[in-house]
C-alpha cells in the first residue's frame, strides 16, 4: 500500500503538532520528577527544624518484679547485693568471671 500525495500533506500540516506534543510529554515526565524531588527535599527539611511530640511508653517486658514496689527505682543494686549476700552464705564458692559474656568477637 503506497503513501498517497493527500496522505503526505496531512502529515507535513501536523508534524510540528506531533512534535510539540512529543517535546511536552517528555518534558512534563522531567517535570513531574523534579516537582516530586522538591517535595522531598522540603518534607525532609521540614522534619529536621520541627519537634514531634513523644507517645507515651507503654509498659513492656522490662517490667520483671512488679510486686515489689517501692525499691530501688532502678531494682538493679538491690537485687545484686541480695543475690550476693545469698551466694556468700552457701557452703560452695562459684568462681565467677567478670570478663565473661561482655565481649562479642566481630572479626571471624
């Protein structure tokens, strides 16, 4: 099927429309990209000159010894003297190692 003289001229008429709205769906995808980029760019500034309210902690499985009450805040020093005092009575001595258990070998 062979391109007609009336076929060429209709396509001479609107190939500057055909290429301008080729050059426009390129460029809105350039724009489109950079619109987004500046919406990022200030969202992420926005969050690091703003201050977010902090949600209440809810309690969680920190809390071991709930029944008692009214020690030390932290429970930490107390339990470790108590936990001593108990050992020291004991017939057996438990060598212990401070160094046990605190360093984690990264290297192999």
């Amino acid at each position: 099927m062979a391109i007609q003289p009336i076929d060429l001229q209709t396509l001479f008429v609107r190939l500057s429309t055909i290429g301008r709205e080729q050059s426009a769906m390129k460029q809105a995808v350039v724009q489109a990209q950079t619109v987004a980029g500046e919406e990022i760019a200030q969202r992420s500034q926005d969050a690091g000159h703003t201050v977010h309210e902090t949600e209440e902690v809810s309690e969680g499985p920190e809390q071991v010894n709930e029944d008692e009450t009214g020690k030390n805040p932290r429970g930490r020093g107390e339990t470790r003297k108590q936990e001593e005092e108990e050992e020291a009575g004991g017939d057996e001595e438990v060598f212990r190692d401070p160094d046990l258990g605190q360093n984690v070998d990264l290297s192999g």
